[in-house]
C-alpha cells in the first residue's frame, strides 16, 4: 500500500510543481496579473512549491526502501521523472492546448522502457 501513497503523493505534488513553474506563463493572459513585478510572480510560484514539498518530502521518505518503503532510490526518482513529464503532458494540453507529436509518444516510449530497467533487479 506504500506504493500507493507514494505514487498519489508524487502525482499530487507534480501537479503543484507543475503550477508553480508553468502556470505563471498562463496566467500572464489574465490583465491584473500582466503588471505584477517579477518578485510577486516568484512569490506567488513560491508559494505554490511550498505545497509541492509539503507533498514530495513524504512521498519519498514513505516510499524510499531505506525508511521501509518498497522503492529504492533509483526507482524513487524515475517514478518521479515519469509521473513530472505526464502531468506536464496534461498541463500543457490543457492549459496551453498543445498536442502530443509523435516523437512525444516516441519519448514517452523510452520513459517507460526507462522504469522497465530500473526496476528489473
């Protein structure tokens, strides 16, 4: 069940670092948003990370095997990569509507070939 949480843990806290890195170039649409200073914009990313770690620092101390987690470390971290680039994917095909190439399913692809060897003991 580890497993489990960590997983929806990493996904939850992606979806807050994906905001807190990207979501500022969305927001630029909006007019009040358009005169903000760069350090209210970093602020305001900021802030929004701090739910990221509130979210990731017990993602990888209950998933990482060291703490009786079923991860190792490597492992940990390619979860992480793979779990960042796909709620990237939706992100971007939401909120900026862009749509996925062929050589972003080939890189997709290679991803998950990527999490095949990490976990093959």
């Amino acid at each position: 069940m580890k497993s489990v949480y960590t997983i929806l843990l990493l996904i939850c806290s992606n979806v807050f670092m994906t905001l807190a890195w990207y979501g500022h170039l969305k927001m630029a649409e909006m007019k009040w948003f358009q005169h903000l200073p760069l350090i209210a914009v970093i602020l305001i990313s900021w802030g929004i990370a701090f739910f990221e770690y509130c979210l990731q620092v017990p993602a990888n101390r209950m998933g990482f095997m060291g703490n009786g987690g079923p991860f190792n470390l490597m492992q940990l971290k390619i979860l992480q990569e793979v779990i960042t680039l796909t709620v990237f994917i939706a992100f971007s095909a939401l909120a900026f509507h862009m749509h996925l190439r062929w050589n972003h399913v080939a890189a997709a692809f290679f991803m998950i070939l990527a999490v095949y060897f990490v976990f093959k003991g």
